[in-house]
C-alpha cells in the first residue's frame, strides 16, 4: 500500500503525517487523542505551565507506563518458559 497523509493535532498543533496503512493511521489518530487528554488534565492541575512542561509530562507518564508493561510481559514469558520446562521435564520423566 502507499502511504497515505495524514493530519493530527496535539494540543493546539496540527501534524503532517505519513501512514503505511490503516491500522498504523488509527494507531496515531489514538495516540493523539491519547496525548490530548493527558494535556486536558494538566491543563486543568497546572493551568501556569508551559505547554512544554505539559507535554514533558505526558512523555513522562507514557514512558513509565510503557516500561510497567514490558516488566509484566517479562515476568508473564518467564512464567511459561517455566512451565513449558517444567511439562517437558514432566513428559521426557514419563515417556519412559
């Protein structure tokens, strides 16, 4: 597929960008929103920072959450590497 343009707006910015495909478009259309709201809120606890400061923050709190999920997802393929050598030690034991 070529790639498509796009328009987002982040805070009171609009963005050119090029899309691979649909999924990706939605993809940035809901990262966006996503930033937005995040700006809505703080916003609304600090109304006096900079927008940079706002967006600092965002960048901050999506970073964090990011890292939170790449943790679990480590713990969670620990896990089954566990017990997928756990049932082969359990069926290599029993097959006999």
């Amino acid at each position: 597929m070529a790639e498509q343009s796009i328009t987002i707006k982040i805070g009171e910015k609009t963005y050119p960008l090029k899309v691979s495909s649909p999924e990706v478009e939605q993809m940035m259309r809901l990262a966006a929103e996503r930033i937005n709201e995040m700006l809505a809120k703080y916003n609304a606890k600090f109304p006096e920072s900079s927008l940079a400061d706002k967006l600092a923050f965002v960048a901050l709190n999506e970073t964090a959450s990011r890292i939170a999920v790449q943790n679990a997802e480590l713990k969670v393929r620990e896990t089954v590497e566990a017990f997928d050598k756990e049932l082969a030690d359990y069926l290599q034991k029993n097959s006999k």
